[in-house]
C-alpha cells in the first residue's frame, strides 16, 4: 500500500494491514494532463528509502501515472532509469492500485 501526500512525501506499507511504514519518498509531478476520456496522467520523479527517509540511499524511479475518471483505479509503471515509460498492461513493471 501506498499513500501520497500532497506536500511531496510518501510512506509505503508492505502490507495494507502493516500498522507502520516500511518505506518513505519525496516525489515530484513532472508533467500532467487529462485525455479526453478523463484519464489524468502524471509522469512523476519519486526518490524512495526505507524509513526514517535518507536521501543519500534513496533509489530514484521515473513513474508513469493514469488515474480513472472514477478516481478509483490508478495504474503505474515505474521505470529505474532514466526516462518514463508508457502506461502499458504488457509492461511486467504494470500496476494497479485500487483505492481504499
């Protein structure tokens, strides 16, 4: 499970049930934008850690966004490397994430 706040940190559970986070980030919308559908789209810069948050073992991941007009569904690909990658349900780094 993961949970984003709107000040740019993030904690991460290994499980939703995990009464304590097991990791932190410090993420950055890059780029955003709705379709015509009204799927909103980032393309976000997340910096992750286990916890307490340290920047200097930080791994960086580029991180492709859609969220469902629903607001329900968000799907994910995040990339460790260099550039985005398209969201693509064939992509093994493919996520869906239901909100709870």
């Amino acid at each position: 499970m993961h949970i984003y706040y709107p000040d740019g940190k993030g904690m991460g559970y290994r499980k939703a049930t995990d009464s304590e986070p097991r990791n932190e980030c410090r993420f950055t919308i890059e780029e955003g934008w709705t379709d015509k559908e009204g799927n909103i789209y980032y393309k976000v810069l997340e910096k992750w850690s286990r916890r307490p948050y340290d920047e200097s073992r930080a791994r960086t991941y580029y991180t492709a966004i859609k969220i469902q007009p629903s607001g329900n569904v968000m799907e994910t690909v995040a990339y460790e490397g260099t550039h985005y990658e398209e969201i693509r349900p064939s992509d093994p780094r493919h996520t869906i994430h239901y909100r709870k």
